[in-house]
C-alpha cells in the first residue's frame, strides 16, 4: 500500500470543507433528479419550488455532518499516523 504524507489540520480542513460542499449540494440535486423522472409530476413541480430551500439546509445539515465526519476521521488518521512513527 502507497505511503501517502499525512495532511496538516489547515489541509484537512481544507479538504473536509470541499467534500461537504459537495454532498450537501448534490444530495437535493439527486432528490430533485429521481422526482423529475416524470417531468409533469406533481413531485417534479414541488422539488422545483423548494430547490433553494432545499439546497440551503442541505449544505447546513447534510454539508455540516459530512464535513465534521470527514474532519474528525482525517485528524484521527493523522494522531494515528504519528504515534506510530
């Protein structure tokens, strides 16, 4: 297995805030795109209305608990990464 250098905190936090701008927009994306599968539906017209609503607490939420997750396991790795060495 590759031996990757280990990021330093700002880096992860760095690359902990990318990855939960990125679920907590593409989680309404994706609702939004199983509901418009039939364009006319009365789902399809509601998800559209509530996209901004939907998007800002999406990155809130889902953006917040993705990001403290991917931070928390990224500096354990790092403390498990020097108390090895």
């Amino acid at each position: 297995m590759p031996d990757f250098p280990m990021p330093s905190r700002r880096a992860s936090l760095l690359i902990a805030l990318a990855l939960g701008l990125v679920g907590g927009t593409t989680y309404p994306l994706i609702d939004l795109a199983l509901a418009c599968r039939a364009t006319i539906s009365e789902a399809c017209v509601w998800s559209k209305a509530y996209l901004p609503l939907t998007l800002g607490l999406s990155l809130v939420i889902v953006g917040g608990i993705v990001t403290l997750l991917t931070y928390l396991l990224l500096v354990r790795k790092r403390q498990r990464g020097t108390n090895t060495e």
